[in-house]
C-alpha cells in the first residue's frame, strides 16, 4: 500500500445525490436563514416518521440538549439522571442550568443505561432521566419509562444515534416527554451540524417555539397571534440554517437507501467477526430481539485496555483508523466537581477501556469492510499477539 487512497478511514461526509441542488434552490429563494421551506420540509418528514411528534431543527443535538434543560425549568440545586458513558452534550446542557448530574452505569451487552439501578439512584431532587440509546440500540424503555412515571420525572432520550430505530417497534425518540436527534458529519444522516429537538408533549410545544426564536413570541406574531413580538421567556439562537436543512432533506429523503447501505455494512462485519470472536474472548454488538436497530456503528470491547490499544495501533499500521469512545463521566474533572458523590460505574469503566469502533460510513465499500475484518482477525491469529 503506497497511496491515502489505500487508507481507511474511520468517518467519511458524503453526498447522496441531491444536496447541492438543495442548496442552490435555498439561495435561489431568497431564504438561507433558519425555518425556511427546506426547514420545513425536514420536520415534516421527520414528524410523519416519529407518531406526528413536533420536531424543531436546531444547530445541533447540543442545542437541542439545552432547550430541553431550559423546558423543564431546571435549576441550582436539581438533579438528573445520566449514563457515565456518553457524549459530554448529553449532561453539560443541563449543568449549565445549575443541575447536579446523577451518573448511573450501564449494562454490560448493549452498553444503555442499567435500569436496574434507576430508581435507586431517583431522589426529591430528581428532575430528569436521559437515556441514550447507544450505537442506535433502544434502552430498556419497557422498564425505564414505569420507574420514571412512579416517580413523576420526565424522560429525555438522547436519540442522537438512533434515529429510525425502534424499541418494540415504537420509534426511538418517542418515548420521552421529549428527545433529540444529531446531524453531525458522523452521524447516518448529516449536514455537517445540526441537530432536531422532538417534543411529544403538546403542553410544550408553544414554549419550545419561544425559546427557540431567542425567547420571542416571534412565531405568534407570524401567526397573527399578536400585533408584535418581543421578549418573554429564556432562549438563543436555536435554529438551523435552511441551507444545513437543504442537505439534509436530501439525505432524509434517501433514507432507505442510507439505512440499507448502513445495514449491509453493519452484517458485514457481523458475518465477519460473530463467531470468530467467540474463540479470542472478544464481544460484539448485542441487539436484543425487541430491538431494531439503526445500524450507527459496529465495536469490538476487547480483554483489557493494552489489548484494545495494540489493536487500534495494529490497524493503523495498515492504514485503518479505528477509534476508542467515551471516557467515563464521572470520574472527568468535571464529573468529579458536579456529580453527586459517590457515583459507581464499574462497567462503564471497564467499557470505556476496552470498546474499539471499526470504521463505519456510506461509501465505506464491502471490499474495504472485509480488509478490516481481516486485519483484526490478522492480530489475533499473530505470534506476536499477547
């Protein structure tokens, strides 16, 4: 191998076929700000797809994230429940809102929040539970969602890898008083940035809309509600540009054809490395039969950290890019300065060592998918492995 073209990489943007057409139209109507008709296009689609369901666009899962803190009216002092292992959106949006994080562990095969250990950890002080449907794979929401009714605290899912999954065919995303969605270049439908806050409590729809809009009763005004807006709430700039919106009605609109290109990677792997695993002590992706998944990415979790670490170095050396995930929240300098003390996590811990992501994206051919699963396989069947 003598040329980048021989490289693998990890993530890859791509163009399904009608995104700068999109985004030429956008220009050409004159209307490349936020809730434009591409805007509009996208929360149609997206509500026709998640039970009719409110979907807001926004600049990113990030935004949505805080827009969803600010809903629930969180303050110094409230606590919310979240798995150690994820994004660092997924609890900062609600610490900036002054609430004291909840670290709970997951569980050891599909690496979701452990619902065993919720409502143990639920206190008078509990405002939220987010649930983060990990790789696209739906949490226990048959469990979670009885223990956060009993307890009278709303759910947020972060949804912002599994969209168009299901959990006992219901959409991710709907289960929560609301959810969010990403559209970061990494994600299985992109426009670079941005993301979409799901609301499927109709009580905060109007809310939702004024936060978005800066804190103004704007869209009242477009409606005719009002003879003029101005300020009446908390909120910031929390909508996506109709040019982002442009490309991502594109790749919406060729779902089916992204999510079967995603799922035949994702079973390339699987035939690959399912039963060789089984010989070396590795582990797959577990996928409960209740569960549809969206195909977001395939990992490995290895022995040990040494061990998961000369692999991503083994691929490298073939010109692969494989990946680690999340460091453990809860012991993150930030963690350990806002999260309610003790936090025990002893799987997310042992997780976060040991899990590699392979490379996973639309262009990613079956040819390169099968050299990948060769190199991993090469390492384990060398004399030099230990």
């Amino acid at each position: 191998m003598d040329s980048d073209s021989d490289a693998i990489g990890f993530n890859s943007p791509f163009l399904i076929g009608s995104e700068l057409e999109y985004v030429r139209t956008a220009f050409q109507n004159h209307h490349a700000s936020g809730d434009g008709p591409f805007t509009k296009r996208c929360a149609a689609l997206l509500k026709a797809a998640l039970e009719n369901a409110t979907v807001l666009l926004t600049p990113s899962c990030t935004a949505a994230l805080e827009m969803a803190a600010i809903l629930l009216n969180i303050k110094p002092g409230d606590e919310v429940i979240v798995p150690s292992f994820t994004f660092v959106s997924t609890v900062n949006a609600f610490v900036l809102r002054g609430a004291t994080p909840v670290f709970c562990d997951i569980r050891p095969d599909t690496m979701n929040m452990d619902e065993s250990r919720l409502e143990d950890l639920i206190t008078a002080r509990t405002r939220a539970i987010l649930p983060v449907h990990y790789a696209g794979i739906g949490c226990e929401m048959e469990a979670i969602a009885p223990i956060a009714a009993r307890h009278g605290v709303p759910i947020v899912e972060d949804n912002a890898h599994g969209l168009f999954g299901q959990y006992r065919s219901k959409p991710l995303g709907t289960f929560g008083r609301m959810a969010t969605l990403s559209f970061h270049e990494t994600k299985n439908f992109s426009c670079g940035e941005g993301g979409a806050l799901i609301v499927n409590d109709p009580e905060l729809i109007e809310r939702a809309l004024i936060i978005r809009d800066k804190g103004t009763n704007r869209q009242q005004f477009f409606r005719g509600q009002v003879d003029k807006y101005t300020w009446v709430d908390l909120g910031s700039s929390y909508v996506l540009s109709d040019l982002l919106a442009a490309t991502l009605l594109a790749q919406l609109e060729a779902r089916e054809q992204i999510m079967s290109k995603r799922r035949a990677i994702w079973n390339r792997y699987d035939q690959g490395l399912r039963e060789w695993s089984k010989s070396v002590g590795v582990t797959c992706p577990t996928v409960p039969d209740h569960c549809e998944h969206a195909n977001h990415m395939y990992y490995l979790v290895l022995n040990s950290l040494d061990e998961r670490q000369q692999l991503i170095q083994h691929l490298r050396n073939l010109r692969i890019t494989a990946a680690f995930h999340y460091t453990p929240l809860h012991l993150s300098r930030m963690g350990l300065a806002t999260g309610r003390q003790p936090a025990r996590c002893p799987v997310t811990e042992r997780i976060s060592d040991c899990l590699v992501r392979l490379p996973f994206y639309y262009d990613l051919s079956l040819d390169d998918v099968d050299r990948v699963v060769d190199a991993v396989r090469s390492l384990f069947t060398s004399s030099t492995h230990g």
